[in-house]
C-alpha cells in the first residue's frame, strides 16, 4: 500500500533475547530464546491486530538478522516496505522476567541501525505521514540520538500539521538519556499530542516532578496535551481528557508472565482504535483489555491478542464492573 494508513509507528525494532535466568543468576550455559521487540514493534503489532492498516517507520541494519527481524514483523501484520537500511548492526536487549512480570534488561544500542534514524528519513515519508490518520512516536526514540531526536519532532509537526492525530509516550530511560533532554521533547511534541501515554510513577517522577497520577495528567495537559492515559500499576489506569481526570476499571490478568510490552500494546491498540473511528473510551477500554492479555507471553510480542479476544474481554469487563467499555466496534 503505498497511501495512507491508519497508523504508522515512528521507532526502534530490537533483537530481543530472552535469559533462561534471572540475570544476576545467568552463569556460564545459561539458556536464551530470540525473539523481536521494541517499542515500535511491539506498538505497531497491537495496533495491526486491533484491525488497523499499520506501517512501520524505522531503519534496521544489514546484518543476518534484518531478515527474521522483518519477516517477522510481516507476520504480525505490520507493513514494512517502507523500513530504511543502514550499514549497522541491529540494536538488541537482553531481558529475564519472572511469573510476576518482573523485568530486567541490558541494552546494546549505541551505533546501532536504528540510531540512525534521521529527519532526512521523515522526509522521505512525508507524503505517508500527511496521508495518514495516526502516529506513534516515543521519547525512547527520540532518545536514540540527536539525529532522531529532531525526526521525531519532524514527524510530529508533519503528521499535526496535516490534520492527523499523534499518539506519544514518554518512555523515560534513564540509561538513554537524561531528565532536561527528555522534559525538553517532551515541552515540544505535548502541543501537538491527541493522545499522551505515561506511567507514574516511573516517567512523572522524572518529566513532572510528581508521584501522583491526577498531578501527572494535569502537568501534561498544562503542556499541551489533549489527552492523558496514566498507568499507575497493575489494575489502575486514569484518563484525563480535559473534562476531568477518572479512574477507569481495568480487567486484571490472573496468571502474568511478563509485562514487557503492555504499555506499547495499550498505545498501539487505542490508537487505532481512535484511527478507526471509536469513541475515546471505547479505545481506551479496548487497549486496557489488549494490554492485559499481552501479558500472557514473554517478551514484547510474545503474545499479541486478536481483537476477537480484546472485544470479549473488554465486554465480559464491562459487564462484570458496570464500567462504560466497550461497546461493539466500528469496523
């Protein structure tokens, strides 16, 4: 397809490899599983099984694994004949998690492929960015250097410019980048945000100086948001769209495995919900049902429900807790 979409996502793919072991534990025969992840994957595969026509935005190297990389995103419905190469390696992390979903990581990303993102880049997707309905952009991405630094605010005054709605997430990464650098994209891509993601207290902490989520919605509106969605832990989840800032009900997973991942399902999954013409909390309801069930499987897109799945469960949620999701959806 080469016009427009309803989403695309702006970002980082990464190798993803999974230690059989805790990490301080994995000694010498340590087993570990491959797999592929990243924020901008793991968005855009949510937001492909959520029924919307997804492309992926980004550059991955020339090495071997560019080929599994690819294909397997082409599996999960995403299309990438628009993804860039760059003479370099992919960036890769290594992740162990445990039946709690606790995580940990180690990154191998600086000179990666990825990296390399650029706004010459943007420019040559200017004509898909201004004829979409929706972007997905993240301040990990724009953390990746100074080079996608300034593509993701390119991206994002083309996409606002045109009319088109843009979804971000903060994504604080204190290994990536610093507070000031982080809070300054942060002040410039809000004005032009329909739908800001965060966590508090991990991401307000640092961005807004607050540990508590009415606080953290109300600074990121202040900023130029329209709309907040904070996840403050399992089960709690608050919307702020400008007529007052709730809690909304949120189905809760009985059996987590790994919660790598939920925040880009959560994302990927309202967006293109929005994309496709549902209301704000039907959406949002919707990508709280998606996210939960993510967390059935390891690793970013280890399990990326069908939307059959993320209807049933957002109905059964609603009819359990009297909440307003989620109704039957557009298309």
């Amino acid at each position: 397809m080469t016009g427009g979409y309803d989403v695309l996502v702006l970002g980082e793919v990464l190798v993803e490899i999974h230690a059989g072991a805790a990490l301080r534990e994995a000694a010498d025969g340590t087993t570990a599983r491959i797999s592929y992840s990243g924020d901008a994957l793991n968005a855009a595969a949510a937001a492909a099984a959520a029924g919307a026509r997804t492309a992926l935005l980004a550059v991955v190297g020339e090495d071997e694994l560019s080929v599994p990389l690819l294909r397997r995103a082409a599996e999960l419905g995403v299309d990438v004949s628009h993804v860039r190469r760059a003479p370099r390696p992919n960036g890769a992390y290594l992740l162990s998690a445990d039946t709690e979903g606790d995580r940990e990581f180690v990154y191998w990303r600086t000179q990666s492929a990825g990296s390399t993102l650029s706004p010459a880049h943007v420019e040559s997707w200017r004509d898909l960015l201004t004829a979409s309905t929706a972007l997905i952009t993240s301040g990990v991405t724009g953390a990746l250097s100074p080079a996608a630094h300034d593509a993701v605010l390119a991206a994002a005054h083309l996409v606002h410019g045109a009319g088109g709605h843009l979804s971000y997430d903060p994504n604080f990464r204190p290994r990536l980048t610093g507070r000031d650098r982080a809070r300054e994209l942060l002040a410039a891509v809000a004005p032009l945000t329909g739908l800001l993601k965060t966590s508090c207290p991990a991401d307000a902490l640092a961005l807004v100086d607050t540990g508590d989520p009415r606080t953290a919605a109300a600074r990121y509106r202040a900023l130029g948001a329209r709309t907040v969605v904070v996840t403050a832990g399992a089960g709690r989840l608050l919307l702020d769209d400008g007529t007052g800032a709730r809690y909304e009900a949120v189905p809760v997973n009985p059996a987590p495995v790994d919660a790598t991942g939920a925040g880009d399902c959560l994302t990927g999954t309202t967006t293109a919900r929005l994309a496709l013409g549902d209301s704000l909390a039907d959406a949002v309801a919707y990508g709280t049902a998606a996210a939960s069930l993510s967390v059935s499987g390891r690793g970013g897109t280890g399990r990326v429900p069908a939307f059959t799945q993320t209807v049933a469960l957002a109905a059964e949620h609603r009819r359990i807790t009297g909440s307003r999701a989620a109704r039957s959806p557009r298309r």
